[in-house]
C-alpha cells in the first residue's frame, strides 16, 4: 500500500469533500447558480482576507494575479518598487520587465526577511515609485516578510502595496485592510485547500484611484472589467466555475474552524516542525520562517535529492528541495492547508527514519519529542485542550 | 426528479469518468506523473488538431489562449488584420485594443460566414500585416467559418493565421497543419469534454520565426517560456494539473471513437438539430452553421426567455439566448462534446413541447421526425449502422 501524503509548500491536499463538489455535473457558467457561487466565494474571500475591498475572481494560477496588479498598478512614467528576498519576490521584477513596466528592486538576502527601514529609505522622497511589490510567505526560502510594518511605511506615501500572498493567506495571518494592503494575489492550490487554476486579486479604494487614472493595458486580467461584472457577480470571461464550487466548500471549512483557528493551527504546525527538525541537528534556513513551510539545510554529507526520494517511495511523502541557487541546498517541507499536526508529526518521524538509513547522526526519536512537546506546550489547539 | 442537460455552446457536459479523473488525490505539480501528464496531453492534442506544431497548455480560459496568439503575432509597427462576423470574432480586436496592438478589421453580417476572397483583396499589396484572427466556429451567432479557404490565402502571405478554435475543436473539422492555422486557440469547457480552466495554443514553425524576432510583451502567457518548459514536459507556472488529468481521460475517449467519427457525430447532431429545427417552422438564424451548436430565430409573438426558461424549469435542459446584438433574437442549441444523437431528438421533442405550449403554430411532432429522418438517411453513424 502506498498511501500518498502531500507535504510540499503548493500544490498542497484538497479534502475529499471539495474534490467531490468539483465531480458534480457541471452547470452553465451563466446560471443564477454560478452568480450565486461567485457571490458566496467573493463573501467568503473578504471574509478570512478581513477585507471589504473588491475581490476579483481569475481563471488562471496564482502568477495570473500577480500579472493582473503588476498591470493595473503602474500608470506611464511611474515606476514599480520590487522586494526581492527570494525567487518569488524576483517574479515580480521579471513580470514588470516582461511587460516593460519600469522598475527597481531593493534586494535582500535569500532566507532574510524584508527590512521595512530599507523600505522606507528606499521610498523617501520618491514620488516616481507607484507601487511597492512584496511577498507575504517566500516559498522559495520558507520566509515570511513583516507585511504589516511594510504596509505601514508604503501607507504614509501615495504608493500602493502590492502583496505575492499565494503560499501566506489562510497559513499566516494577514489582514488586508488593518494591513494596508491594496493588492493581494492569492492562488487557490495552497492554503486555501484547492487544486490549481483559480487566482483572486483584492483592489483597494487606494488602488481602484490608480487604476481609473489611466488605460492599464489588460485584457484577460483586466480589473475594471472584472468589477464591472462583479456588481453582477460575473466575471468578464468564461469563469472557472467548477473550482469556484469546490472554493465554497473549502471556505465553508475554513469558515467552520475559524480563520484565527486556521492561522492558529498552521503556526502550531510550524513551530512544531522547527523544533523537530531542530531537534534531529538540522539548520533552518529562514531567520523568520513562513507558518506553511519549513525549510532546512542540507546537512553536509547528505544530498537532498536523496532524502526525497526516500521519504516518497517508503513513505507516501512528498516534500521539495530548493529552487534556483538554492537547488540541492535546502529541503522544504509544507504543512498547508489541509493538514494537521499529526501529519506534521507524522513527516518528521519519517524523516528520522529516512535520515537514520542515510547515516545522519542524531538521537532517535529527538524530532519527534521535540515536536510534540512545541504542540503541547503552547497554545495550540493540542496545548488548548 | 430534476436531470440535469446541458446544451449549451460551452461549457458542455462533462463526462463522469472524467470528473472522477479529476476527484483523485492531488499530487506534486512537478511529480514525475505530473510530467507524463504533461506529456500524453501535449501528444494527444497534436493527434486531434491534426498538426505536429508545439502545443502550449495554459492555466486559464480560451481567452487566455486568443491574448498569448496576440501578444505574439504582432512585432513592434505591423497590424492585425481582424475578421469580424461576430461577438467573439470581436473578441480578437478587444484584445488588440486593450495592448495597444494596432488592427483593422473586415466586418462581414453576423450570421453569415467570412468570405476568403475579401480577406485576398485585403491582404493584397499588404507588408504591414502580420497576423490574420479569425475564428473557427462563431459560437455568438453558430457560425462556421470556411478556416482551409481562408488559411490558403493567408498562407500565400508572409502573415501568420490565428484561429480562435475554442467551440470548434472536436466539434468540427480541423487540420492544423494542412489548413496552414499559425495558432490555433483552444479552451477545455467545449467539444474537449471537461470543465473551464484549461486553455492551449498550437504555434507553427512560421508563427515561432515571427515569435522569436522581437520581443512579445508576455509573461503569464508567455509562449517562449512556454517551449523552454515544453522540452522538459512542464510549464513555466503551476500547471492546473487536475484538469490535464482529466483532460488525459477525454482524450481517451476521442481516441477510442476516433477523432474522424466524434467530428461525423457533431455533423450528425448538426444537421439532425437543423432539420428539426426547420420542420418546426423556426428560421436558422447562421448562413452556414458550425456543428457544435444550432442558433434559431425566435418567432414572432415568442419570447426567448420563455423558451429558455420552459426548457430548463420542465426538462431540465439548459440553451441559451443571443449575445449583444442577438439579445432576445436568437436561441442557442449546444450540441457538442459529451452529447449525442438521442440528446438532440430529446431536445427537440422538448423544444415542441414548449413550443405548442407557448403557443407556436407547428405540426407536434415534426421537428423529431425530421431528425431522425436526417439520422437515419446520412452517413451518420445511426445510419451506418
């Protein structure tokens, strides 16, 4: 038997529930029963994004979003302030060059998180900055920027936020009003417990001023066109409605545990897998780790291809390595969406065992320990009961 | 009991066994099984499109598919030169509009198919023009367009031919090669039997020689990135590769009856849904019908929200009405995709049964025998047997 456990940092499990909405016989794409889906989805996005800002719904992954502010946010002759801390932030910078959007990037060291003083000299005196590009949970680097303290310095200026939050939102908290966010993509296959192919954007009042001040050169991810239908809880073209349905069973979910449950259990989660993965002599690689992923150093003398290969074929589990410069360096290991502390537990335990065949030194059972006493000890759902 | 029939143009029925495809457990987007995915997909593509240009398989909609063709197809001071005949041949210019992507367009009548020698005469002398859009099957007013006499004449051009193929493909006849279609744009939601969020664009040889002489303005829907991935069986972004999947599964079936034979059933359907259609007193409202849906004029005294509404409340069948212009003049019958012969009689028998109850002056049971009177006397494949 080979029971398969999705471990990776997105594309993260669906739950059966949500599966089988979406293998309902499909209706049309106009039907009042599609308006009324896309109504309750946008309802339930502002909802846990803490938001009363206009939510559009993309038939696209997550990329598309990010595409769709980057066009919208820079009107001719202004400029786009790109964070760049890890290949996620640098997407930013290489969809503005792709569409000759004029831009300049703060760059940061990969693992570290954005300095918002840096962002704040970056921005003084600037008038010819429109927007500040940033990242809610770098995937590529398992780090969460301080989205909040960013947002408050970019606030004070007429430039907007633009923020990357595909692999943060429903895994990290973030609250896009008290935050100060006027952009937020967001993808469906990571916490938000979806397959890939649905993408929302958030547009604030801050942003719509923007964007109605000139002619963005969008179709597709055209944003005016998508609030003009959402009055009518439409969407310009061909929704991807079936997604949309399994969207309102995962919100449903979401809704049902809480959001501040949600974020409170993928920060249990976390924590508990720094401190296992602590506690087997590993090294973080994020000095502020993202709350859906941990990622750790390879230890020397070992190769990551190797340590997930093994977790896949004895174990079911699927976690991934690093991306670009970081290839061979790193291991990532998500705990998104839907998945538990157990199953946290349960991949750490696996991994003692898979590290134990390849000769890494350590305690048996230390990660384990380690882990379970983070989720006991504080006040996560395990500890809270 | 409630049984769901959905005949519209798009989205059509989508098989069980294909939506059982898709309910499986998500794997890794960049899984070796994600890749072999990638692999059958592509392959089987280029063996229904009838071609062996590169395929390119987008997270997104059939408009999604029409902005990558024009985003690609017009270097820096050259036109597209746009054939209008309806709301989606339209489409084409929108998207130019939209970039800023200079176009022209010819208008023919909606209703009645492009004719091949005006495009001639407009091409004549023309160095400007880089690219001709047209559209395989103008699902707006039913209309199939003659796409091989036009190709001919595009051909003899150094412009390249892109073709909007989205209610087309698998309903109708279509060789990319041999018809000289520089892009063809697909969307999934249609004849290909699965639910919207899939988008493909097929680029020939003369369409990459364009592609790679400048610089397209793409990111999302970048088709150089694209090919780079395609070498390997990936995609430059998160694939949505839940709907490959079960894209695989579709493609199964087309092979297992033949693409030859899907494109006689939705002759078959076509002509079967016409010769009901007139039997009943009803005008077709298109010149030359495209085989994926029956577009009728709604008779005087008769309203087609009526229509509509009676077949949906009674039996369950969703059509639907006109779109801009055509807004309560036009009824539109889907027949493509996962539908057949006995779908068609049913929604003609259906048809006159809301008919004679709004009031319509016909003899009951005409349209179904005339039908079947097509069915049985063609070569279809109830005829065949």
């Amino acid at each position: 038997m080979r029971k398969p456990r999705l471990m990776a940092p997105g594309p993260a499990p669906v739950p059966e529930d949500v599966m089988l909405e979406m293998a309902k016989p499909v209706i049309h794409s106009r039907d009042p029963r599609t308006k009324e889906g896309i109504k309750k989805a946008v309802q339930g996005l502002q909802e846990i994004l803490k938001t009363s800002n206009d939510v559009a719904i993309l038939a696209a992954t997550g990329t598309g979003a990010m595409e769709a502010a980057a066009l919208h946010a820079v009107p001719p002759g202004k400029k786009a302030l790109v964070l760049n801390a890890g290949w996620f932030g640098l997407r930013w910078a290489k969809i503005c060059q792709a569409h000759g959007i004029d831009f300049e990037t703060i760059d940061f060291e990969w693992g570290q998180p954005v300095d918002p003083n840096r962002v704040a000299e970056a921005l003084k005196g600037r008038t010819d900055i429109a927007v500040v590009m940033g990242t809610l949970s770098e995937t590529s680097t398992g780090t969460g920027h301080p989205i909040e303290a960013i947002g408050k310095v970019v606030a004070e200026t007429d430039a907007l936020f633009a923020v990357d939050g595909i692999s943060g939102v429903g895994a990290m908290e973030c609250h896009v009003d008290a935050w100060k966010i006027d952009f937020l993509c967001v993808g469906s296959q990571k916490a938000l417990m979806l397959p890939p192919g649905l993408a929302f954007v958030s547009v604030s009042p801050k942003a719509w001023a923007v964007i109605d001040s000139f002619e963005p050169k969008a179709f597709y991810f055209g944003l005016k066109a998508a609030k003009k239908k959402l009055a009518d809880w439409d969407t310009p073209y061909t929704p991807a409605h079936t997604l949309i349905f399994g969207l309102n069973k995962s919100l449903d979910m979401i809704r049902a545990e809480g959001i501040e449950n949600v974020w409170a259990r993928h920060k249990a989660m976390s924590d508990a897998c720094q401190a296992g993965v602590k506690a087997l002599g590993l090294e973080l690689f994020s000095a502020r780790p993202a709350e859906g992923l941990t990622a750790f150093v390879v230890p020397d003398g070992l190769k990551d291809s190797d340590i997930r290969k093994k977790l896949d074929e004895r174990f079911g589990i699927t976690v991934v390595g690093g991306q670009d410069k970081l290839k061979g360096k790193i291991v990532r290991i998500g705990h998104m969406g839907y998945n538990d502390e157990v199953d946290v537990v349960g991949a750490l335990a696996a991994l003692e065992m898979v590290l134990a065949q390849l000769g890494h030194d350590f305690e048996p059972g230390a990660g384990v320990s380690a882990a379970q006493r983070a989720l006991i000890g504080q006040g996560s759902p395990v500890g809270a009961a």
